[in-house]
C-alpha cells in the first residue's frame, strides 16, 4: 500500500468517525488483530480528535470488557475474528455509540466502507501537545491492567527519541518487519516507521512463524524490527535463521524484559553486531535507558553485561531508596525516571498517580543499580524480590546462572512461604534434555552464594506467559501452590 492511499483511507475513515458523532477526547477502543486496517484505526482516530485504546488480541472476552468500560469508550472497533468480545464490550459498556467491523462481522465490512469514503477529513482536528493520544493499558500481570495516558506532545517527544537512540538514519529506503502485536510496543515502533516514510511489512499469521519471518527478511530487504526476548530467541533459534540472508539488517531491537546472557551471544553470532536494546515500560513509551549495538559483544570483557544501557536522550534517571533517597552507583534501589516520555497520569485512579509519581519521579517499579559511568542494570521487579532468612533474593540473578547450565532452556524463580526462611526460592524449568537436581546445584555451586539457592526445582513443559510474551510469575506462583 502507498502512503498516498493509506492517507486518503485514514482521512475517508477520520471523517466517517465524525459524521457518527466522534468528538475531540472520546476514545475509540480497537481489539483487532495485526492488519494495516488496525494502523488505520491509529491515525483516523487522531485525526478526529479522538484517543486510540488498542487492546491486545490475545486478551479474554471479560479482560476486553474491563477494558471497554475502564475506558469509557464512545466508539467500538473488533475484528470480525471476534464477536464474544465485541459482545462482552457491548455489555460492560452499554454507553458506547458505534459500533464498526473490520473484515466483517454483524455490520458487514463497516470499516472498508468507512475508510473507502469518497469524503475525506481534510485538516486533522487540532488538539493541544497535553491532549490524550493514546490510552496504553499495561500488561496487569500484577493485578488489573491500567490506563496509561500518552499525549500528542509524549509521542512527539518519543518519536524523536526513539529515531535518534534506536534507528539513527532510518530513511524511506528502510523497511521493518512487524512481529509483535501493534496494541503496544510493535506499535510505537511502526509509528515511527512514518516520519521516515519507511514501510513496514505484516506478516500474514496472526502467531509468529519463525520461518515466515525469515523469509520475509530477506525477500523485502528488512532493515529493522522491534522484539521481545522471547521472540528473538525464537526467531535466532529457529533453523531458517541460516536459510535465508539476513544481512540487510541494521537494528533488532529487543525490550519488555532482560535477555539471557545465553541468548543474547547466540544471537549475535546469529545476526552479527546489530542488536538494540532498549529498556522502558508502557508508561515511558519505551524511552528509558537503550544499548546500541555498538555496546553489544559476544566477550563478557568488552561489554558490561547485565547491562541495559544508558540513560535516553534528554531522559534522566535516579536509583532511589525506599524513603526517596538518591543512592549512589553500586546500590540497589528503585529505578525511578522524569523527563518528556513519561505517561502524563493513569486515567481515572488518583491512588496510582500518587504513588507513581511520588517526589516528582515516576517510580518504574523495577529494582536496580547504576555504576560508576551510568549504565544501568535492573536486578527484577520489587514485588518479585523476597525475603529468605532475612536477606534479599532477587530471581533474576538466579535465573540467569541457572540459564548457563546446557540443559536448561527456560527458568523462572519465585518465593514462597518457607517454615525456616520465611520465603524461599523455587526454580521451574524448562529443559533440552534431562538434568538431575544434584547436577543444578552443583552448577550453582560458586556461582550463587548458597542462600540465593531455590531449594527445590520442578520441571515443566513450558512456562505461562502473558500476551506480551513475557512469563507470568504470578500464575507460576499460583500453580505451584496448588500443587504444593
């Protein structure tokens, strides 16, 4: 598709959504699966004026009709792929005024007649920098998903950062390669695909298909994507990695969580020196700290390992203690961050706002510590840390040494009530081949001081893990439990 006929498409479907009564702040949610009609839905509705809520295609009926009526939208958008959700919205929020399909469904293709309107929204509906753009709703793997507000202004602001600190040089001979859902990352990184006039490329699944994606790679001369850890070392794993040439790429981001030491040199030694990290929640649209390729290495000694980068461009850090303290290098506290990329408030819940934005900081949730040059490492989450026999355990790190054994794919440590420690650590794994419990610890052995050790392991097929690919330890927590 050319921009040309995506731009008359978005101004025929922005002014569809007028003409139904669509005003500047109404929110337009869409539960759609990857498609350049859910791109479509993204512009017309700034357009108009209105907020984009995309939700993330994987979620349950009841999780979409929270999130319907969390939002209080005025406007529904499903795919036809889903009519249980569209129905659980409808009911939670029976204030919404519109309902449109795309590819089909109770009213036919009602986008495709939207956006294929001869009447177009010449001049998009002007709105201030502090105006609601996007609602990004967070994963809620710790309770229910919340509504983080990014304003016109925040995504001017990060589009911008992300240019200069993720794909400097980026022009309209660039292409990126899609493969992960556009309602939250992979959306922001298709967004600043557009001031480049760089096309992206969909893949036809709706599921990654490693062998899909190669291909594409190299029949469209890829030069960019955004991942997820999980996805990357699925896709440098996979065998058509060595079938097809890849070396058009420039930049393979990956964000949402810390890679595995492991992974991160097999996928050098994959892809050559072209990995991007980044390191960001939803609520900071990403922009927090980044490790261009340049600081990447497959030598432990010329790269600072663990590491996720350094501060972002015009972003600034603080590791703060419990009473709001900045601790100095070395010390680990809370990874707290200001500047223009940060959300502008969680909608309508005052007891988050508070807490996130506590001393003039927004407070990530995430536990770490910078050294001496700045470079930042994150230790996990702080509701993931526990207490054993009075000390602090991080999963992390355990995980991490425990990922250096040949045998184990996957691992997830999580604390659980001990009758002599208080909490102690369980190890779940995921593995290529058989391994004793006496092989892992003697593996530990020097690695781990011993009261980081879990004192049992369980071995699973797989891991849960939530729509956004990342493992959810809650639900490890919970099963674990259930069969203790």
């Amino acid at each position: 598709m050319t921009w040309a006929r995506f731009a008359a498409r978005v101004r025929a479907a922005a002014a569809g959504l007028a003409a139904r009564g669509v005003a500047p702040g109404d929110r337009v949610l869409v539960h759609a699966r990857n498609s350049i009609a859910q791109l479509e839905t993204m512009w017309a509705a700034w357009r108009a004026g209105a907020v984009w809520v995309p939700t993330n295609f994987r979620l349950t009926p009841p999780e979409v009709a929270y999130l319907a009526a969390s939002s209080g939208a005025t406007v529904h958008i499903f795919d036809a792929a889903f009519p249980d959700h569209a129905a659980a919205a409808r009911a939670a929020n029976p204030a919404m005024g519109t309902e449109l399909w795309l590819g089909g469904g109770a009213d036919g293709a009602a986008w495709e007649r939207l956006a294929g309107g001869t009447d177009g929204l010449e001049r998009p509906v002007e709105v201030g920098r502090d105006h609601p753009a996007w609602f990004f709703y967070t994963s809620g793997t710790t309770g229910r998903s919340k509504a983080a507000v990014l304003t016109h202004g925040q995504l001017h602001f990060v589009i911008n950062n992300h240019l200069a600190d993720l794909i400097p040089g980026t022009t309209e001979h660039d292409v990126s390669l899609v493969v992960a859902p556009l309602s939250h990352g992979a959306g922001v990184h298709a967004l600043i695909q557009v001031p480049r006039g760089a096309a992206s490329v969909l893949p036809a699944g709706e599921r990654l298909d490693c062998a899909e994606a190669w291909a594409l790679v190299e029949r469209h001369r890829v030069s960019n994507m955004f991942t997820v850890p999980t996805i990357l070392t699925m896709l440098t794993r996979h065998a058509a990695v060595d079938r097809h040439d890849h070396s058009s790429l420039r930049y393979v981001i990956y964000a949402g969580a810390p890679m595995y030491r492991a992974d991160q040199i097999h996928a050098l030694e994959k892809l050559g020196p072209v990995l991007v990290q980044y390191y960001g929640l939803g609520e900071v649209t990403g922009a927090i700290t980044v490790l261009p390729p340049a600081w990447h290495s497959t030598d432990d000694t010329a790269m600072a390992v663990g590491s996720c980068g350094f501060p972002r461009t015009g972003m600034e850090i603080a590791i703060l203690s419990a009473e709001g303290r900045r601790l100095p290098a070395g010390e680990t506290g809370e990874i707290c961050v200001r500047g223009g990329a940060v959300l502008a408030e969680y909608w309508n819940n005052p007891e988050a706002n508070e807490k996130a934005f506590a001393g003039g900081w927004f407070h990530t949730g995430d536990l770490g510590h910078a050294d001496a040059r700045g470079l930042v490492y994150i230790t996990g989450r702080a509701s993931d840390m526990y207490i054993s026999g009075g000390s602090n355990v991080y999963p992390r790190e355990i995980e991490e040494a425990l990922l250096l054994h040949p045998a184990v794919a996957e691992a997830c440590v999580v604390g659980l009530p001990h009758p002599k420690w208080g909490e102690a650590g369980v190890a779940v794994l995921v593995v290529r081949a058989e391994v004793t419990e006496a092989a892992l610890f003697a593996h530990l052995d020097g690695r781990l001081a011993r009261y980081k050790w879990p004192v049992r392991f369980a071995v699973w097929p797989e891991l849960p893990k939530s729509g956004y690919g990342k493992v959810a330890k809650r639900e490890v927590r919970r099963l674990l439990e259930e069969t203790t």
